[in-house]
C-alpha cells in the first residue's frame, strides 16, 4: 500500500514529480468534483491472480461493490484518517538499519478516472530514510467513498540507491492498470478480507482482518480500538499491520523488518507551550555541527553539554515512547563523534540529533515551521556531504530537499518559493554535472535564505 512494504520503493518529487505525473495520466485538480455513482457497473471486475497465491474466496471479501464518491476527499475512517493527519512519523528498522518515514498530507488534489467516473483524491507523500540516507519515495492517492471506506487510486513509486533512482517497481494507477483497491472499509469486522492494491503484475495485497478492538500502546498512552490484519502478498509472503483510531497505518512487521508510528499530528497535538528544552536540543545541536565545522572542538564540547542537559531535563516528562530510545542513542553516537573530533562524523550526528528534536517539537508548533527546518537540516547535510567529496550523498541530499519543498508550496510567498526553487535548480545541475562545490554552495545560500524567511 505504498508503506511499508516488502519491496521498498520511491516516487519521484518535484520538477521530475510534475513530469511523473503527467506520464500516468493524473491531472491537478484545483476544485471540488461531484461523483455520480455508475448505473450500470455495480460490481468490479476483478482482475486474474497468478497461479498459486493463496487468496480467499469471494464470499469474504467486502471490497467487490462498486463505490459512488461524493466527498472523496474528505477522509474521516478513524483507522485511515488522511485527511486528519498533517503530519506522521514512523521509525523502525529494515535489514538491521534504521528505517524513518516521515508522512505527510500535501497542499494539492489529483483527479483519477477509473470507472467512466472522475474521482479527485487526497495526495499523500510518504518519505523513507534508511540509516539516515533516502530510501523511497511515494505519492499515495486516496479517496474515501460515501459509506466510509478509504480507496487507494495509485501510487507514483521510485526507489534509491547511491543518491540514483533505481527502479519504478510499484507504480500504478486506477483505470489504467486494475480497479481501485479499498485500503480500509467503512467498519471492519473480523474475517473480513480486501485487496488494498488489486492490479497484478504490477502491484498485489489481499488483508484479512484478524481481530479488532485491540488496545494498543500509542505515543503518549494507551490506545483502544485497534485493528490487527494479515496482508498477503504475490509472492504469498505476508505481513502483520496494525491500524489505529486517529494514527491509521500503526505497525508493520514482515521478515524482520519493523515501521513503528511515533507520532502523529494533529491527534498528538500539545494544548501546552513547546518546551524550552527542546528548543536547546536542535538548535544547540545544530551549534555542535557548526563548531565542528570550525574545528573548535570546546565549542562542540560545551555546546553538547547543553543538549544532553536539556534532554535529561525534558525526558522527566512524558516522551514518545519510541522517539526517547532513538535520542538516547543519538546523543551516544554525537558525544563519540565530538570526542573523536572527526568533524564529518560529528556533523552527520549533531543533523540527526537536531532532527530528533524538531520531532520532539511537532506537537507544539506549525508543521510547516518543522518542515522549514527540516528542510535547513538537509542543506546543512549537503554542505558536509560536498565538503567530503561525497558525490552520491550529495545527489541523495537534493532529492530529500527537493520533497521537502513540495510540502512548502502552500507555506512560503511566491518570492519566497522562487528564491528556494532558483538554488534548488542550481543544485539539480550541479549534481547532473557532478559538481559538488557547487551544490555546496547553493545548500548554503538555501540556508542563509531561510535565515531570512524566518527573520521576515
């Protein structure tokens, strides 16, 4: 379902998103768009499944009906809230690695035809990092029908390899490769089964629910009405998922491979003013990168200090449970790095430690106020990375940048966003020209424009 997956995958963003998109047939939608339901199709056709798979038998599944959308975009199903989640973030591990997804509702709709019907559908970007460097990409398109289930229309799937897009497994799109595929229904019971992407050859998964009303540890506390399921795969391997009330997507667990949610807004959203505390975490952290930068290795010493302090001060209170292990590891890996005075390893640390922080602050403040800085972290990153000579991070750092912007169109002014998008297309040529004095250069006029942004 564009999550988590056995085969991990990316989609491409920004100026080759645009192209992407136009290539599967998808059109920007700026307005609402009433959906008749079809008189005549009343059930789905259902596309051939390869000889083999083990897939239930009809009379269990619930997703055979054919949906009418009247409101598709507003998506209210308590365990696939979309349209309630601006921002989601899941931490994990694949292949003994950190694994990190940071989701995000974007700023735009897309119309899909599938049916003879035109359905405009919530676009949602999903970003994957493993150990640190991006992994995959993807632009979820859903809609939710009138009976309250949640239909997944397609997928734009790129994966990463070495700061290169690698393959394009994955993508499809409703209408033009296999039907819609539910991806949660309006209230589901045990036994039942969907094919939340039912186009094979291209893409497969058929869920089962196993169980409901399952209480979960969230976040910040207990969760009740939880829902466990199954997911086959072609390959007949499955998954276990968990869903929850306000989070959606909670677990994956297949082969060894974990995605965690940690955190979620706006239904983790804090009524109080953000800590003090963390505030000293990202920013004092991000102190440490520039000493190190400096070679003045007190500095960096001193700076660290104040960090650690100002966790220990803040995790008396009550901490995302899964971000608290990921700090704590942080802050070791940052203090052998500081202590070694290796200054691209101290400065790779302190990015991640700095970006822990602005995770800790995402109940507090506006999201796009964390995506701003989140997008000065990966600049910061790209100024160490052309400092070592480091090519294909280099490449990598311009794509994270680059969907980071898409979530930003909405936020910035339109100077703002032609200010960004100059030294980003600067950074595009550099890398095509691998030139990473260049890129360097313009990562750090990005930085000095968001100095600007948040001083204007």
């Amino acid at each position: 379902m564009g999550r988590g997956q056995a085969t991990r995958r990316c989609r491409l963003g920004g100026s080759w998103r645009a192209l992407a998109w136009a290539v599967i047939g998808v059109v920007a939608c700026t307005g609402s768009v009433g959906v008749t339901p079809s008189p005549v199709a009343e059930r789905i056709p259902q596309p051939s499944v390869p000889p083999g798979v083990a897939v239930a038998p009809l009379s269990e599944r619930v997703d055979l009906s054919m949906p009418s959308f009247s409101h598709p975009t507003d998506i209210t199903n308590p365990l696939f809230p979309v349209s309630a989640q601006a921002s989601v973030l899941m931490l994990g591990h694949v292949e003994g690695k950190p694994f990190r997804t940071e989701v995000t509702l974007l700023p735009e709709t897309r119309i899909v035809r599938w049916a003879g019907e035109q359905v405009e559908t919530a676009v949602s970007q999903y970003v994957a990092f493993l150990d640190g460097r991006i992994e995959e990409v993807a632009y979820d398109l859903y809609a939710q029908a009138d009976d309250g289930s949640v239909w997944y229309f397609g997928e734009d799937v790129f994966d990463f390899r070495d700061g290169s897009i690698i393959s394009t497994e994955g993508t499809w799109l409703a209408g033009r490769d296999g039907p819609a595929a539910m991806i949660m229904p309006a209230d589901p019971q045990v036994g039942d089964v969907y094919r939340t992407e039912n186009a094979p050859g291209f893409v497969f998964e058929e869920v089962t629910v196993r169980s409901t009303n399952r209480t979960l540890d969230g976040p910040l506390g207990r969760i009740d009405g939880g829902m466990l399921a199954s997911e086959l795969h072609s390959d007949g391997k499955t998954e276990q998922k968990i869903f929850a009330p306000g989070y959606g997507e909670f677990y994956t667990a297949g082969g060894g491979d974990v995605e965690a949610l940690a955190l979620a807004v706006p239904t983790d959203v804090a009524t109080e003013p953000l800590p003090a505390e963390l505030t000293t975490m990202s920013n004092g952290a991000l102190e440490v990168y520039d000493a190190a930068t400096a070679g003045e290795w007190k500095a960096a010493a001193a700076s660290l200090d104040d960090v650690a302090r100002a966790w220990a001060s803040y995790r008396a209170s009550e901490v995302p449970r899964l971000i608290e292990s990921h700090v704590d590891a942080s802050l070791r890996v940052l203090d052998a790095a500081v202590s070694s005075r290796v200054p691209r390893s101290t400065q790779d640390a302190a990015i991640v430690v700095s970006r822990l922080g602005l995770d800790l602050q995402l109940p507090y403040r506006v999201v796009n106020e964390i995506d701003l800085a989140r997008l000065d972290l990966w600049a910061a990153q790209m100024v160490s990375d052309a400092a070592a000579n480091d090519a294909d991070s280099v490449s990598a750092d311009s794509f994270a940048m680059d969907y980071v912007r898409d979530r930003l169109l909405k936020a910035l002014d339109g100077q703002q966003l032609q200010r960004l998008n100059v030294e980003l297309g600067a950074i595009q040529v550099a890398v095509i020209d691998r030139d990473v004095d260049g890129a360097g250069a313009a990562a750090q006029r990005i930085r000095d424009e968001i100095t600007a942004f948040r001083q204007s």
